[in-house]
C-alpha cells in the first residue's frame, strides 16, 4: 500500500477506533507505522477529531426537538408522497433548528493551527521547543500534561481485550518500564488505549497498579527527540519521570511519590 492510499483511508478512521480490526484500516495502520510522515499526519488529524468530538458532545438539542420529529412522522403518514403539506409550526421549526445549526457548528470547530498550537490547561505555556513536523519534542511538556491529565483529565477504564491484558501485565510484572517491550505509541493506539490531543500531536495513556498504587504512563510519537534516561520530577504532589526511546516519548506520574515511580521506571 502507498502512502497516498493509506492516507486516503484513514481519513475514514475514527477516533474511537472502533474499526481498528478491519483488514484495509490494519494495513493503512501499518503502513504508517512504517512511514514517520504519515503517522505525524494521523496523530493531527485524530487530535482535530478528537477536539470536534468533544465540542459537538456539549451541544445540546432543544428539549423538544424529539417530540416536534415524531409529531412530524404522525403529521405525514397516510398522506401521499406527493404535496404533502406540513403544519406551518413544523416549517418554522425545522428552519429554526437549521439555522441553530448553522450559527452554531462553526463557532465550535477549532482550526488545525489553533490545536497546533494549543494544549488543555496550563499546558498551552508548557515548553520552549517546537513539536510535531521535523522537530524534536521537548519531554518535560510531556510531563506537565501528564500532571495536568492525572489530575483534571478524563480517565476512564479500558474495555477492549488487548488494552486489558497489557493493564493486567503492567500490574503483574516487575521489570522497569524503561526496558518493557509493548509501550510503542502505535502498539498502544492500537490495542484500544485512551488517547488525548496535545498540541499537534497525540497522546496515549495507560493505567496499571502495582503493588497497591496506581500510575498513569502517557506515550506519544517523536522520532526526532533523541533517547535519553528517565528523569524524576515532582509538582504539585504529583511524581512525574520522562524519557525517550527514538521513536516515542513517555511520561509515568503517580500520586505515591518520587521513591515509588523510582521503582518502576
């Protein structure tokens, strides 16, 4: 598969990967797995529909709109499909939720530059370094969002089969995650883990417990960050390590303390 065919497909991916399974979108997947460019691509594109979705979901419809359709459907039966003529009241409602509609959507959708430049919280100052395209990624903004996360973020617990058995593992093994074989970013995209935009670029996390305390480790791609050791930091109580393999980013935080995120990393 060419990298214009898969592109051509995931735009087609949503951002629940609820389709993740199917053949064709296992192989566009694959194929960006293996072209750096493209899979930078992807992880914009998912991070703009990721933000549209969370936008539209605050959208409320109008408390009657339910009863004004069905209205409608008794209104029409038994009628003949031609000329039929609804009440004036349904006319005007329909135009009115249109026009709601109308107003509304774009004043919600956020541009692609504005993501890019744009992270939730106090993350939007997080970091000197440019992110996404050729450019490396600074850890310690990593590491701020995954404060930031910890503590106000959505979590919510993996359902899929494959994410459940990697949290299972996770909680079970004793070896440092810095040399745990399965943390690669697409690996975790793929097996169902929960994803958050960051500026322009993705983020994944996973959370496991071990010995009685849980922590959240967050992963995203970077190619052009060179490796480095973790690095230990502590803010606002939470205890945060960062580092980098050459082809991700992770960042570990937990709310047990600096000694206890020493013993897993």
């Amino acid at each position: 598969m060419k990298p214009e065919e898969a592109k051509f497909i995931l735009r087609a991916y949503r951002c629940d990967r609820a389709h993740r399974h199917d053949a064709l979108f296992a192989e566009a997947l694959a194929e960006a797995n293996s072209d750096p460019a493209l899979l930078e691509w992807l992880a914009r594109e998912q991070a703009f529909d990721a933000a549209i979705a969370e936008k539209v979901e605050k959208v409320a419809p109008p408390p009657d709109l339910r009863d004004n359709i069905l209205a409608g459907i008794r209104a029409s039966r038994g009628q003949p499909s031609r000329n039929i003529r609804l009440p004036l009241w349904i006319i005007a409602g329909a135009i009115a939720a249109a026009m709601v509609v109308a107003f509304t959507i774009p004043s919600l959708l956020p541009s692609r530059h504005s993501l890019a430049g744009k992270a939730p919280g106090s993350l939007a100052q997080a970091g000197a370094t440019a992110t996404g395209g050729s450019h490396a990624f600074d850890p310690t903004r990593l590491a701020r969002f995954a404060v930031e996360n910890l503590v106000h973020g959505p979590h919510r617990h993996v359902t899929e089969a494959a994410a459940l058995n990697l949290e299972q593992a996770l909680s079970m093994s004793q070896r440092a995650l810095t040399s745990t074989d399965g943390l690669d970013f697409v690996n975790l995209l793929e097996v169902g883990c929960q994803t958050f935009p960051l500026e322009d670029r993705q983020v994944v996390e996973i959370c496991f417990k071990r010995d009685g305390r849980w922590y959240h480790l967050y992963v995203t791609r970077c190619e052009q960050t060179p490796p480095s050791g973790p690095i230990v930091a502590e803010h606002d109580g939470i205890s945060v390590a960062t580092w980098a393999d050459g082809r991700n980013v992770f960042a570990v935080a937990t709310r047990a303390g600096p000694d206890a995120i020493r013993r897993v990393i």
